[in-house]
C-alpha cells in the first residue's frame, strides 16, 4: 500500500503518554502521530503495553499523564457522553471479537447502530447490515449465531460490525492471532480493502509479519514504553539496531 501521507492531517496525536499499574511502569512517554488515511502498525514483544496504548486512545484506559488528541478532541478532557460521540468515530476490533453469543449476526450488526445511530430509520439500519456483510462477503450469515461461523467467519462480522457506524479511525487489537495462514491473509486483504474504501486511518497491534508488511505503511516498534524506532518495513528489517532486525529475521 503506497497511500502518501505528506501534508494529511494528523488524527491521533500522542504525546509524552505515561500508563502505570502499581509499580509496573508499562507506557513511559510514548509519542506518536496518524495521519488521516495512514496504518501504523505497533509492534512490540509481549506485555510491552500495545493493547494498552490502543485502549488509552479510546478511552478504556485513563493515562497518567500525557496528552491523546484524536480527531481534535483531546482524549482526557472529555466527559463521558463527549467520549461518547468521539467513539462514533472510532471503530475497535477486540482480539476475541466481542460477538455477542446470544444476538443473531443481523442483531450483532444493529447493536451498535441503535445505541450510537438513533436517528436511522429501520430501513436505513437494514441497509447498512446489507452493505457492511457484502463487505465482508457473509450476507448469507444475516440470521446465523456466531457460534455456527468458523473463527475467519467471527473476525470477519467483528469487521463488519466495526465498519457499520462508518468510523473515520479503526484500532485493530491482534486481528489474525489464532487463524489459519490462509485465513489470516484473507483478513488482511480485507483489511486493505476496508482502507481503500472508506479512506480510514488506523493501529494496528500485531504479531503477525505477513499482517503488518501487507497492512502497514509505517511501523512503530515499542520498547520500555517509549517509541523506540519507526520506519517501513524494509527499513525496520535492515535495520542496523540488532534488537530492531531480530523482530523481522526470526
């Protein structure tokens, strides 16, 4: 993906953000810009504190201290019901999907649009269920439980429902762990395909290479809670820092 981000306007700002549990410093003045349109992936090793960098920018997480402007809006000024609306904008794809079990597909899918959506109409919200499956190829899933769909299957209505309040910004938490590599692959695909049509930024926290070289356009490595190097992909995996190279020459 060759998108230039040059003169985009930056979506998320993140500066100086500081994220403690007890004594387990776990974030320590990490910075990082998303332009509008832009995917950055986050790579780190495990409990270096990706997951809880992404849930501080929507607000799941309140930081120490730092600043999170997303969208404008600085994160930790807002109230509840302005944290609200900001999230209309923000879509999060959990790492276990988060379907819930008891809702068909069809109502997985209106959930979030009669709780953030309230002014469509049934028609509108038919519609948009319509339009967010064909997206992801599963209409015929409409009236299935999650619990009939392959685990490909759940990550792809996960997107789905994701994509059908429209967000300008999607955080993406481990979107390939536990798939089959023919699978994961179609979830990246997917993912690019998301991208180029509704134009969105987005995070990527992942494990998965073949994820983060086909998804990402920078890749931001997180080391002691800081924002340790950035670059490309080939230019991470050339890198002449030994401890850089290691995450891509394993």
């Amino acid at each position: 993906m060759n998108y230039k981000t040059k003169e985009r306007e930056n979506v998320i700002e993140i500066r100086d953000l500081k994220k403690s549990f007890g004594d387990n410093h776990v974030i320590r003045g990490f910075d990082l810009n998303v332009k509008d349109r832009e995917s950055v992936a986050v790579l780190g090793q495990s409990g270096s504190g990706k997951s809880v960098l992404i849930k501080c920018v929507i607000g799941l997480i309140t930081a120490d201290e730092g600043t999170i402007k997303v969208l404008g809006k600085a994160v930790e000024q807002l109230n509840q019901v302005e944290l609200d609306e900001l999230r209309t904008d923000i879509g999060f794809l959990f790492q276990s999907n988060a379907l819930y079990d008891s809702m068909t597909i069809r109502e997985n899918l209106e959930f979030p649009l009669r709780r953030l959506r309230r002014d469509k109409s049934k028609a509108e919200i038919d519609a948009a269920v319509q339009e967010a499956l064909e997206d992801v190829g599963l209409f015929h899933t409409l009236n299935l439980m999650p619990s009939e769909l392959s685990g490909g299957m759940r990550k792809r209505i996960s997107i789905a429902r994701t994509l059908i309040v429209q967000p300008k910004i999607i955080l993406y938490d481990e979107p390939t762990t536990g798939l089959d590599p023919i699978t994961a692959g179609e979830i990246n695909q997917l993912m690019n395909k998301v991208q180029e049509k509704y134009k969105t930024a987005s995070i990527i926290i992942s494990h998965d290479l073949d994820c983060i070289k086909v998804t990402a356009q920078r890749i931001v490595i997180l080391k002691n809670g800081i924002n340790y190097k950035e670059g490309t992909f080939e230019e991470l995996k050339n890198s002449e820092d030994p401890w850089v190279s290691a995450f891509f020459n394993t």
